[in-house]
C-alpha cells in the first residue's frame, strides 16, 4: 500500500490525501515532503537504499542475535540464540511491512503476524546511520511480541483501522491511509470534495472543511496536541476511541490529557512530547494573553531544512520581536554559526535519554539559560480537581473536571508510580459502584477490587456480571479465572484463560498462566502442549524453554 494510497469505509466522510492533490498540487506535493507527509511507509525497494539494509548486532545482556537484511526488494529482521557450541537455539524471522518515521532521529519497523502488527527489535538511527536495539527493549527482549497500540499509531500514521479493545489487533487492510494525511489537520474531506467538484468556480470558504488557522487558539492546539501532548496520562471518553477526533472540535470530547502537578522542590523534567505544555509555560505565550499557538510558528505544508531552520524561525519571532529586542548585541549574534539563531539560543535542543541517538527542541522558550519555571507551573490545578492538572479541557468546559469513568482511568493508570493516587482511585471507584453499575468497566474495576481483597466469591460475581455488559476483555476473563480458582474451582478456570488468550493471543502473562494451571490440575500432557504453544508465540524465552525440555525428558521441575 502506497503512503496515500485510501481505503476508508464507506460512510466514514474521508477522501484522502490524494484526492485533496487535484486541486491543492503545489500544497500536497511540498506536505508530502514534510517529516509529517513521511510518517510512515511501506518498504521499498528505493528505501532500501537509504536505511542501509544489513545489520548484525549481538546483545550480551540478552544473549541474542538480531540481524537485518534485504532479499528481493523486502527487508527481514531476525532474532536467534546460539548455545556454547555455537549450533542455533532458536531462529525468528519476520518481513518488515511498514517503516515509521522520517528519519528526523530514526526509523522504526513494523511487522504484521495475522492481524496483529507489532514493533520489531531493531530500528535505525540516522545520527550513527546504523541499526540498534528500538526504543525500550534495553528493559527487556521483548521479540517480535511488542503490539503496535492504537494511542501510539495514530500519530505516526494517516489512517489507521484498529480493533477497539484488543491489544494490537487491525482491521484488514490495517490502514486506510499510511502516511499523516491532509485530513488528519482538516477533518474529513469528502464533503469538501463533492462540493468543490460540483461548483468548480465557487470562491468562498466551504465550512465543511477545517482551516487551523481560523479556529481560536484552543481549538488549533487541539489537532497539534493530539499527537503532540503526551501529558503523564490520556484516557479515552467513555464509548471513545482515537478515530473520533475530528479537526476543529474540543480533543477533550474524544480523550482527557492529564498531568502529575509539579512542585517547586520536583519541577517538571520531561519535555519528551510536552510540546504545549512547554509552551504554554513560556513567558511569550503568557504575555501574548495565549495568542501564541503552535501555528504561530509551524505551518504544518512547509518545514524548512535544518540549514533554512534558523533563519526560517528568526523570521518567525520578529512577527513579535525586533533585532533591538535581543539583548546581545546583534553583530555579535551575526558572527556566531549560524547567524541570529533565536530558536538556537531561546529553544535549545537536547539528547534525549528516552531514545538513543536522538534529540528535540524545547518548546519552554527561555530568556536565557537556566531561567527557572514561572510562578504559574505550580498552580494549574483547579478546586474542582486539586490533584491533577486537566491540559485539554474544552473551551467552554474550563474548570469542570472529566467524567468520574475517566478519572478512574486516570488514577488507576497512575497509582502503581504515585501511589498517593490509591486513595481517590478507590473513593470513585465507591462513588461509581453505586452510579454506574451498568458500565463494563467499573463491574471489572470492581471485580478485581474484591479479588485482591481475598473476596474471590464477590469478585467473580462482579466479573461475570463485566463480562454480561461486554465488550468482553481478556483482563477480565484472566481475574474471573483467579477468582474461579481461589474458589477451588479449577477446571471452570481453563477455558476462561483460552478465552482470554483467544482476545490478546500475543499476551506472555496469560499463556504462562495457562501453563501453571494445567500443571496444578496434573494435566502434564496439556501444560506440554501449552509450552510448545508458547514457545512458537516467545521463542525468545529461555527459562520456558528449559521448562518444556525437562517436562519432555520426564524430569520433575524444581
């Protein structure tokens, strides 16, 4: 599939970027060789020629083999494992589908296994121009099992189809759209299209389609922070998910970015993905009274070189600024390299630790060097919601906290790394037991509440009444299995691990699980069966390796 190559559903009001192209040439063709416009692609043949295909890398710490190569035009990836006498262990391969990124820092790879896509183990680094392990898998081998997640595609790519509620799962063709598109910052064209096509003279502006620049500043830094805004959590509105967005409406309709408030003794440290936020504690958009915007200075159709970048940006910030502005003396500024580099010195950028070989601007813009956070950082929350800063409420909903469905999300996502969140995750938990008893989520919520409290018998209660509402989830047909299972009924517990299993096959915890239970029941052949099932799914696990060929050797396992 082409980069602007469609296939949306019909009814879903897109056209795609190319359909945009017969009357927008000169527009689409300059987008299209944006970082943006470059997302994501298929692999070809051409691109092989830039990411260098061959690579072998061994990793002591994991003690595995990763190599790329290129045959016949596709580009593979492998992981394998020798043993002392170097012979093989074990070998995986998969064809590389996709490749994320335009190069900027990096390219990641995608593979495809049935309907799942998944990250692969290595991802090249433009800075060294060379392969390397991918973005958190020093934490751990995580194989060709790391799923591709919808809140994480959806930035990096036009249009993508994922299946609500699984992990990793996509729709066939997984992508309607490969590449950011024009409608992913215009909304859905085909309206426009028709209109367009059918009054081919008409000069006025066509409200079915969104201009950025005519929306207020909340509403334009909505499209941008989608992807833009991280936040320490983003939960989707009840019945939500990432394709509802739409251009020029509120982001909050859709998803809640909420933040850890930071305090003065721990103010904030990551900008990775901070980018509005970043700005909005910086004093020109303070003292603009929130007029800056991110298409203030970003015209999403036309991104300069990074030997046009300063001068591009300079020109940006004498909109507002003058030369006599800058307190360095303007000869002194001309002789540095490059030239008059404002960004250069007021939007510095750094390494950053999260990606190797990589690096991003700050959008914190400094008066100089070292210049502490404003006296606003410490004071966004509101009464309404004194322990965590809500960084998309919608215009006219400025004050009102999310929903409580969202909030317990929120808390419950946060509470593991601020288990100060413990306490109000259970008081709306309570609050929601008794209001929203109705909702899937909360019975499962609840379930597991009960679960961890030794109440087995009111947890599985609770957790077939989750599965009843739908839609069915793994986690909660793996905790109604451990509640069946306290309650001493094992064999009830199996077939609702398979089932869990079949809704996130890919899921290591839930398989092992499987394993342990059919050994408890003292079904050997079962467990080995269940082994050998894991081990074609995590060929990379040692320890399940060695489990399975002690089974077979008839050993009893320690």
């Amino acid at each position: 599939m082409a980069p602007y190559a469609f296939s949306a559903p019909a009814g879903s009001g897109y056209a795609g970027a190319s359909a945009c192209a017969s009357c927008h040439r000169a527009i689409y063709e300059k987008f299209r060789r944006t970082g943006m416009g470059r997302s994501m692609a298929p692999v070809t043949s051409a691109q092989l020629q830039t990411v260098g295909a061959s690579a072998s890398i061994h990793d002591e710490k994991m003690e595995r083999h990763f190599e790329v190569y290129a045959r016949a035009g596709k580009l593979y990836q492998s992981q394998y494992q020798t043993g002392p006498d170097g012979k093989e262990i074990f070998r995986e391969t998969h064809q590389i589908e996709w490749i994320i990124g335009a190069g900027a820092n990096g390219l990641g790879a995608v593979v495809k296994n049935g309907d799942y896509l998944f990250q692969a183990p290595l991802s090249f680094y433009s800075r060294p121009k060379t392969w390397a392990l991918s973005p958190g898998y020093e934490y751990g081998n995580y194989g060709f099992n790391r799923p591709i997640l919808a809140g994480c595609i959806f930035c990096h790519s036009g249009q993508p189809r994922p299946v609500p509620d699984s992990n990793g799962r996509f729709e066939n063709p997984p992508f309607s759209e490969v590449a950011i598109g024009c409608e992913n910052c215009h909304g859905p064209g085909l309206s426009h299209v028709v209109s367009m096509h059918t009054n081919p003279n008409y000069e006025g502006h066509d409200p079915s389609i969104i201009n950025p620049a005519r929306l207020s500043s909340a509403l334009a830094d909505n499209i941008c922070m989608a992807c833009h805004q991280t936040g320490d959590v983003r939960v989707l509105q009840p019945g939500k998910d990432y394709r509802d967005f739409r251009a020029g409406t509120p982001l909050d309709d859709t998803l809640s970015i909420l933040m850890v408030p930071p305090k003065r003794e721990s103010p904030p440290k990551s900008d990775l993905l901070e980018h509005y936020y970043s700005m909005t504690l910086s004093k020109c958009y303070r003292e603009s009274q929130q007029r800056l915007r991110c298409v203030t200075c970003h015209d999403a159709h036309d991104e300069p070189s990074h030997e046009e970048a300063p001068a591009y940006f300079a020109k940006k910030c004498l909109t507002c600024h003058t030369n006599k502005s800058c307190k360095l003396a303007l000869n002194v500024r001309l002789q540095k390299k490059p030239p008059n580099d404002c960004a250069g010195c007021h939007m510095p950028k750094r390494d950053v630790q999260e990606i190797s070989h990589s690096s991003l601007t700050n959008h914190r813009i400094l008066s100089r060097s070292g210049e502490p956070f404003p006296d606003i950082a410490f004071h966004q929350t509101t009464s309404a919601l004194p322990d965590l800063i809500h960084l998309n409420p919608a215009p006219d909903r400025k004050g009102i906290p999310p929903p409580p469905l969202v909030l317990l999300q929120a808390y419950g996502e946060l509470m593991d790394q601020h288990p100060e969140y413990a306490e109000r995750y259970a008081s709306i938990l309570n609050e929601l037991e008794q209001t929203q008893q109705g909702s899937a989520l909360v019975q499962a919520a609840v379930g597991r509440r009960e679960l961890r409290s030794g109440k087995p018998e009111n947890a599985a209660k609770h957790l077939e009444r989750a599965l009843e509402i739908g839609p069915p989830r793994a986690t909660t047909y793996a905790d109604l299995a451990e509640a069946l299972d306290g309650l001493g009924r094992k064999d009830e517990a199996v077939p609702l691990l398979a089932k869990a299993i079949e809704i996130d096959p890919f899921n290591p915890m839930l398989q092992k699980t499987l394993v342990l239970r059919y050994i408890q029941l003292k079904q050997y052949s079962a467990a080995e069966a269940a082994m050998e099932h894991y081990l074609e799914t995590f060929p990379q696990d040692s320890f399940m390796r060695d489990m399975l060929a002690r089974a077979k050797s008839g050993k009893p396992n320690q």
